[in-house]
C-alpha cells in the first residue's frame, strides 16, 4: 500500500502543474488559430471514421475545440462556415444565460413571481397559484402548469392551465419556457434579438438573431457562433481576459442539477455523470448518465434534430454539431454517445484499452478528507478540479489522496492513464 500523501507534497506538485491557457479568437474575425491533430494523438483513418458518421447523420457543421483552438472543422451537405442555422431547443441555453445577466443588471429576480414581468392573467390559473410561479420554475421545467394540453408549444393564457403546485413535478414543457423571451423583453424595455446581442453575443464576437417559428422562438447563428457560446461557457463566463457574466453564482447553479426530480437538467442545460435522468415528453425516472463514458463534468446544450454544444471543462473542450435529423428522438442520447464514442476513437496513439478505465475505482464520492483509488493498470497523474475546470489539486499515481485542505463543495477527479481520462464527480463536506 502506499503512504498517504502529505499536504505539503500535494501543495508543491499543484504549483508544477501549468495548464494551458485558453486561446479566443477574435471577435467578428475569419481568423481562429487550429490545434494540429497529430500533436493531440488523432489518426487520418479516425478522422475519416468520424467524416463517415457526420455524413451519414446529416450533418452540417461540426467543430471541435481545444483550449479554445479549433482541432477539427467540417462542413457537410452542402453547407459553408458563414451559413446561419438554427440551434432549436440548444437556445434555451442562451435564454438561460440572458436572465443570469438581466438578474445581475437588476431588471428581473428569478425568485418573483413570472406576473411581475408578464401581468396578471398570463395564465387561466387561480390568481394564487399563478402567483406561486416564479421564473426560476421555468428556468428548471417546474411550472405546474398542465402539459396534457393539445398543444405544448401554445403560449396564450388558455393553453396555461393548473396541473400541481410548482416544483412538485418535472416535465419538458415549451410554452412556459418560451415566455421567458418576453420576460427579458419587458424587462429591459428591448427587443430578444437586440438584447442578446447587445448583452452577449456581440461580447463574444458574433451575431445571432431570433426568429418566431410557430409559438416558439428559435435562435439562428454559425457553426462558429455557437462554438463562440460553448468557449465562453467553458472558460466559466470569461472572455478573452473580460468577465462577460458577472454572476458566479447564477453560472454555478446554471449547470448544476436544478431540482431533485431530475438530477441531469440544470437552468436549461443538460448535465451529465448524474445518477438518474429524465427525459421530454415523460415522467419516467432512468437510472444513470446521460452519456456514462462520457466525463461527469459534462454539459450539454441539446436541440431537435441534434444541434449540440458540448461542454468540458475537465478536458478544455467543446464540441458543436448542427445538422439534419440525426434520429427521431427529441434528445437525441443514442446519437450524443455516438457523438462521443467517435470523439474518444480519434486518438490513435491511446495503448490503453477503454476497459482498463472502466476498471478504475474512485470512492467514496461523498468524503470529509481522503479519496481512494483502485486501478489494475498504473495512473498517470490525478487532478482535482472545481466547478469551472481548474487545477486545484494533482498528484501521480497514488491509492489515498489526502483532500482535506480544500474547501467543502463539488469537484470533479480526472484520473489520466495514457492517452485516455475519466472525469467523476465528488463532493467534500466537513
């Protein structure tokens, strides 16, 4: 057995740890540097695998970030690098982003009532039970309003009808969602589209547009704009030395589980490494991850027909994909494993077979000051991150870490053998 480490070695090989900082490109530029492949170990035989799959998915455009700089870019069927597209349900992760900062600027508090920025009678409800909902309850799907409705999507007073109490149900339910568009608008006295981009997606150096579709509001941008968005969401709000989103508390929150209903759904983003999960259109509770080989620290903005930006922090990464319907599914979590599988098989220089990961052992999850590790193959280096993706602890290959020194919260232990990682997340208490 080894010697648990002490605090003062863990302290100094924190300090020879350097990550790489994040690159940005500029803002309204053609210019974004690239990652060559071969320095991140990916093969032309993989790259062409993965050219396979998005063609064969209906892709249009799919890209791949590291530390910010685009390591892959392709576009498929027809579509180029400045064709606008729609994000469809993945731009609710915007709206959940614009009301961080309108709460931040003052003009909305998620905790008052929706009728504070809507008006009384936004519903058919009782003048109580409208009152009890709030804007977080649509920010977390939790309205209790009635999704056995002839249409989901309708936003006018009539279709808005009692079910539950708020927060006693979770439930994909569009029309409370779509409102918040006008939450923000009344609000700031502007319209959706100019406030977006006034607010954030001219700060991240591209323009969006919303565009009405029915009763929803559906953002449309590039490839590019949405890889933009998911940068800014790993580098925790930032951009490029400016803290875009001054709320850390409403970002922390964002992408950590919302309610207990569904543990995998935070302020509009999907979460993953979650125990259990739901999904739209019922009240049926799965067990386990969205994507289980995926890692914990993952996030993920989700729209129909598979427009996808995935977030993680752990690994300084994002992947964006745009396209046709990959599936018929509403969230499309075959297509998103799939997604990811064909991401993990690029790297070719990987010696480690995947099993060996699956073997490795972090417990308890739940711990006061020490985490054990078990592996049937040597690990490479462990690193302790916190909710952003920071270092703030990394050691070698050990059994017993001593974590007593940090603060109590959630972090997330990426475990490293070879070319290959597994992110879990774990939580210290007193």
């Amino acid at each position: 057995m080894k010697l648990v480490l002490s605090i003062l070695i863990v302290i100094v090989v924190q300090i020879c740890v350097v990550a790489q900082p994040t690159y940005f490109p500029p803002n309204f530029s053609d210019i974004w540097e690239t990652e060559n492949p071969s320095n991140l170990g990916w093969c032309d035989t993989a790259i062409e695998k993965m050219n396979d799959f998005h063609t064969e998915s209906n892709t249009k455009a799919f890209i791949i970030l590291k530390n910010g700089k685009i390591a892959f870019e392709a576009y498929y069927n027809n579509h180029e690098v400045t064709t606008p597209w729609y994000w469809a349900s993945a731009g609710k992760t915007m709206t959940a982003n614009l009301i961080g900062i309108a709460q931040s600027e003052g003009l909305i508090d998620i905790n008052n009532p929706t009728s504070d920025y809507l008006g009384e009678e936004w519903t058919v409800c009782s003048e109580n039970q409208e009152a009890n909902i709030t804007v977080r309850h649509q920010l977390t799907m939790t309205t209790g309003l009635d999704y056995f409705v002839s249409n989901q999507n309708c936003t006018d007073p009539s279709c808005l009808q009692y079910l539950n109490d708020p927060d006693e149900e979770w439930y994909y339910h569009n029309a409370p969602y779509t409102l918040l568009s006008e939450v923000i608008s009344n609000a700031s006295g502007q319209s959706y589209t100019s406030y977006t981009n006034e607010r954030l997606a001219s700060k991240l150096g591209f323009i969006g547009l919303w565009s009405d579709s029915g009763a929803n509001k559906l953002f449309f941008s590039t490839g590019r704009g949405m890889a933009r968005f998911g940068l800014y969401m790993m580098a925790n709000g930032e951009w490029d030395g400016t803290q875009v989103f001054e709320d850390e508390a409403y970002f922390q929150a964002m992408i950590n589980p919302s309610q207990t209903i569904n543990e995998s759904y935070g302020y509009l983003w999907w979460l993953n490494g979650k125990e259990s999960y739901r999904l739209p259109g019922t009240t049926l509770t799965f067990d386990g991850s969205i994507v289980p080989d995926a890692p914990d620290d993952m996030y993920v903005a989700i729209g129909k027909n598979g427009q996808i930006c995935m977030v993680v922090p752990s690994e300084d990464l994002v992947i964006i994909r745009m396209g046709d319907n990959p599936d018929a599914s509403l969230v499309p979590l075959d297509y998103l494993k799939g997604l990811w599988s064909q991401y993990e098989a690029l790297n070719c220089s990987n010696s480690i077979k995947k099993n060996d990961l699956s073997n490795v052992e972090i417990w308890p999850r739940l711990t006061s000051n020490y985490l054990h590790f078990t592996s049937d193959v040597a690990i490479d280096r462990i690193d302790i991150l916190d909710k952003s993706g920071r270092i703030v602890l990394s050691v070698g290959d050990i059994d017993v870490l001593d974590v007593g020194i940090l603060q109590n919260g959630i972090y997330f232990t990426r475990v490293i053998i070879g070319a290959q990682s597994m992110t879990k997340r774990i939580m210290k208490v007193n």
